[in-house]
C-alpha cells in the first residue's frame, strides 16, 4: 500500500502541538475526522504512532521515527517551493544541537568540528538551562543536547545520556614562576576563582579541600565558563578550570597549566532520546575519540 501524504501530514500536525483538538483547529477539520485519518495512516504502517497520556498524545517508539521521516519529506517540500519561488536550491540535511548555556565553546566546537564548513548541512546551535533544553528535546525540537552532567530517563522521558569526554580539572593563571610546588602550596598563597556551588567541579573541588583540610581563598564564584576565562586571563587570581576552557591561551603562553588537581574532573555528557534508529549524522559524532575533543594537562607532584 502507499503512503497516503495526507494522512502523513496530519500525523506531523498532531505530533508537533502533542494534543489532538488544537491540531484539528489548525487545520480546520473535526477531531473525529482528524482521529480517523491518524488511524488509516497507523493501520497502513502496522504500528500504533500516539501513546494516549490524559489529553494529551505521546509519540510511540514508531511514531518518533515517523515523525522524523516527516520532519524531512515536509522540510524538503518547503525546499522544493523555494527552488520554484527564488531559483535557489538548498537540498540540505539539518542537525539541532542544544547546549547548556555554561558549557565550554571550545568543547562544542571541537566536538562539531566534522561538521562545519559543510555546505550541503544547516547546523542549528542552541543554548539554554538543562531543564529546558530537555523539554526542546522531548518536544523532538533538537537532535541532541550537549551537557556537563547526565540525566536519568523513564518510560515518560526516554532520554538517555552518553559520556563522550573526560577531563581533569586543573589550576589555571597567568604564568608565574611562584606558582610552583604542590596544589596545597598554591591554594595556600593565590586567591582562585572558582565554579558556582551547583557546578559538579564546585563539589569535587570542595571535597578535596576538606580532605586535605585547605581554607582557600575564593575572591570569585562564576557560573558561566566563558567568564571564568576571561577572569583568568585578565586578573593575576587562579581559576579552577577544565583545560579546553581556555585552550588558545594555554597554547599561546598567556595561560598556564598549574597541574590537575586529584579527583576533580569535568565530564562531558551527549543526551538524546532513545530510539532504535539513529541518524548517520549523530552517529559520526557520537563515535569520535575523547582525545580529539580535548587537551591534556599536567599532573601534580606531592
């Protein structure tokens, strides 16, 4: 049997608003005649699309990947009546990556890197907090969603939270021949700015310092890593950073690597929503090695 387009665009509707009568009010048709026409198209596929969860309809397993096979006939639809309109072709895949908002640059960067520059791929790059990147997620609104902490998924919200990268946190200043010797000497001696108190790196930091039994001076609480570099750089305090924050300046000498301190790490998390099958796009940035993504650092001596 072949797929009836109509029923298909119909399904996209519903998929999209996620509630039956406002899909039928956008398209100026009864809720009965709109629930009719999902059935013939779940009845031509063999598989049920919509999970029902009080009024409001959930995607199936099967409807997830219908639903991104009919994100991609509509998009290129919408191609086909810009190349008639404006005589310019697109023909282009699409990828939307969500990033939380705190995560370094330099690591979305190189974790992208395959793709830019690639003329025949629209790479969308959002950023918000975690909480709503997750909604954007479930709402099939991105592809992927980039994080610095994992998410624990249910029956509700299949999401699922792969580690692509892990690196040791490291004290980062401007190059100073006294900041040398052990971490507990520099700790001792430097004012330090460090991550906000619900950063993971904030924890481990913290846990390191009661165990060595260390009062650092803490002159600055930053959330955002972009800040946290441009504090390093430009003040003569250490900030408590993950190398691939500020890896140009560690390349060019404005920065310096003090050492890794022992136990904190950063851990880079790739989140999506599971399925059983992944597009070839994530699957290629999914399978590249950590080492490419990040930079080493030094260790400590004791």
């Amino acid at each position: 049997m072949r797929l009836n387009y109509h029923h298909l665009f119909y399904f996209w509707t519903v998929a999209k608003t996620g509630h039956l009568t406002r899909a039928a009010e956008s398209l100026h048709v009864s809720q009965s005649a709109l629930s009719g026409q999902i059935r013939k198209l779940e009845d031509s596929l063999g598989y049920q699309l919509f999970v029902r969860e009080g009024r409001r309809l959930k995607l199936s397993e099967a409807g997830r990947v219908a639903f991104e096979y009919a994100e991609e006939i509509f998009r290129q639809g919408e191609e086909l009546t810009e190349l008639f309109r404006s005589g310019a072709q697109t023909n282009r895949e699409s990828l939307k990556i969500g990033a939380v908002a705190t995560l370094s640059r330099n690591f979305q960067e190189g974790f992208l890197r395959p793709l830019l520059g690639r003329e025949d791929l629209e790479l969308i790059i959002q950023s918000g907090t975690l909480d709503d990147l997750l909604r954007r997620l479930s709402a099939h609104r991105l592809d992927l969603l980039l994080s610095n902490q994992p998410v624990h998924g249910d029956e509700e919200n299949p999401w699922r939270s792969r580690r692509i990268a892990r690196q040791p946190v490291s004290l980062i200043g401007r190059p100073d021949k006294a900041n040398s010797g052990s971490f507990s000497d520099l700790l001792s001696n430097r004012s330090l700015i460090v991550p906000g108190r619900e950063n993971n790196i904030r924890h481990a930091f913290d846990q390191l310092c009661d165990y060595h039994k260390l009062s650092p001076r803490i002159v600055a609480e930053v959330d955002d890593m972009a800040m946290m570099r441009l504090l390093a750089r430009d003040t003569h305090h250490v900030a408590v950073l993950p190398p691939v924050v500020v890896r140009d300046e560690l390349k060019s000498g404005t920065l310096q690597d003090y050492g890794a301190l022992p136990g904190v790490f950063e851990e880079f998390y790739a989140i999506s929503i599971r399925r059983q099958f992944e597009p070839p796009l994530l699957t290629s940035l999914l399978s590249q090695p950590a080492d490419e993504l990040l930079t080493s650092s030094a260790n400590w001596s004791f």
